[in-house]
C-alpha cells in the first residue's frame, strides 16, 4: 500500500491569496469552479461560486437560471403569520398606557 501524500491542513493560518479578488486571506479556502482554479475565500465562495454552479445546475435540469431554479425544484409555502410575542404585547400596553 503507497503511503498518501500529505494534504493541505484545513485549519493552517498561513495566508493565501483568493483566485477571483487576488484578496489575501486564512485558511484552506474553496473550489472556485467552474470560475477558476486553485483557491478562494469566503465571500467569493457564496457570492460568485455558489450562484455560478447554481446556474450551471439549473441549465443541466433544463430550469429557470439562478436562484428560481432552486426555489422551483424546492417549493416551499409561506409560513402561518406568528402571533404576537410578549415582548410585543408589552410594549402594546406601555404605549398605551402613556
């Protein structure tokens, strides 16, 4: 059995540079594909990243782009109106009372 070569430490604090803002950060990063290779930080991740895979998987299922895509192949009912909480009524009865 060959012995694995060492992988990157997840938690190491060596600073890196982002592949889609050249911005320095910590840590191991993300996959930036399909919008380039090597690393990227964490706003690039869910800002550019994760809207770009979106798109490509809703051209896959042959949907909507974006985020439509998933709110179609998710749907989801609003939720009843919440009653009013305690604090909320308080407030209510102090205002009221003035």
């Amino acid at each position: 059995m060959a012995s694995a070569e060492p992988r990157d430490d997840p938690y190491e604090t060596s600073l890196r540079r982002c592949s889609l803002c050249n911005l320095p950060f910590v840590g191991y990063g993300h996959n930036p594909a399909p919008l380039g290779e090597g690393r990227c930080c964490d706003p690039c991740n869910a800002m550019k990243v994760l809207p770009a895979r979106w798109k490509e998987w809703a051209k896959c299922k042959g949907l909507q782009s974006g985020l439509s895509a998933v709110a179609a192949a998710h749907p989801w009912k609003p939720s009843k109106p919440r009653p009013r909480t305690t604090l909320a009524l308080l407030l209510a009865a102090v205002i009221a009372t003035k």
